[in-house]
C-alpha cells in the first residue's frame, strides 16, 4: 500500500499511479456506467496523437498520456478534456513504454534508452530534471514514501535521498 500523506491529498479522486490511492484498482466510491457507445455516456474525449503502451497518469485534475514512438507527452483537464499541453517533446529519451508516476507535484516518465525526465506537476510544461541510467525500462516505477522503485532490463533500483 501507498501511504497517501505522499501525494499531498488522498481519496478516489486521485490516482497518482495506474492501481490508484489503495493499489488495488478499484475505486471505492465509484460508480461508472456499465454501457456506452460514441453517443451515450461520454462526457468528452480528444484524439491522442501518436501510438502508446502506456497507461495513462491520472494525477489531481490532470491526464497525462505519452506517445511510444516519439516520446512526447500530452496534458489534459480531467474534467473538461482541455488540453494544457499537446505532443510535447521530451527531448533525449527513447521509446516510453512504462507508465507514468506521480509525487510531491513531480510527474516522472522513463525510457527504454535509461534516460527519464522529471516534469512540474502543473498546467504548463517545464523539466525539473533529466537522468540516465544504464539500463532499459519498460516496467512502470512504483513510488513508496521518498523511495522511487525501478525495475531495469538488467537491475532493479531503489532511487532515495542519502
């Protein structure tokens, strides 16, 4: 289980990573439809530009999706589907085939080259942080307290303050 106190809010409104607030995948107190078609049920939707394998990161109000083959990722509004940024680059990682994490306003993407960049949490986009390590990821991190977990081709990581 992820402790909640991390992500600086809790409840099934967020869902920092694919499992969601109790790791498990289930929202508590949702309650979705059970049928829909491209007329019925469906509050919005936009055109995602370029294939992906990753799941998309649900984090606070925000969506945010990556595209495999160019390594960009795009921005969106939750609620309304506005996008806040489209096909952004980001510039030295490879193929994204692990999902996305997020944490202390940080949204974290990793590559099958070992390279990763650390976006702000936020409407528009700026890079915190790039990193390289010697490996290849297309298992998606996992995120516990101020642990960073991350399962390389050839090693497994534990990212944390010394």
């Amino acid at each position: 289980m992820v402790p909640m106190d991390v992500y600086g809010t809790s409840g099934d409104n967020h869902w920092p990573t694919w499992r969601g607030p109790d790791g498990t995948g289930a929202a508590k107190n949702g309650n979705p439809p059970i049928n829909w078609s491209e007329t019925e049920n469906i509050k919005w939707k936009v055109e995602v530009p370029g294939e992906s394998v990753s799941s998309p990161l649900l984090y606070g109000d925000k969506l945010y999706f990556c595209s495999v083959n160019k390594a960009e990722i795009s921005c969106y509004q939750a609620e309304t589907g506005k996008a806040h940024f489209v096909q952004q680059e980001l510039d030295g990682l490879g193929d994204i085939y692990s999902s996305p994490v997020g944490a202390a306003d940080r949204v974290y993407f990793f590559s099958r080259n070992g390279a990763a960049k650390v976006i702000r949490h936020s409407d528009k986009f700026e890079v915190l942080a790039t990193n390289k390590l010697d490996d290849e990821f297309s298992a998606s991190p996992a995120i516990v307290a101020d642990e960073l977990y991350l399962k390389g081709k050839e090693h497994f990581y534990c990212i944390a303050r010394q």
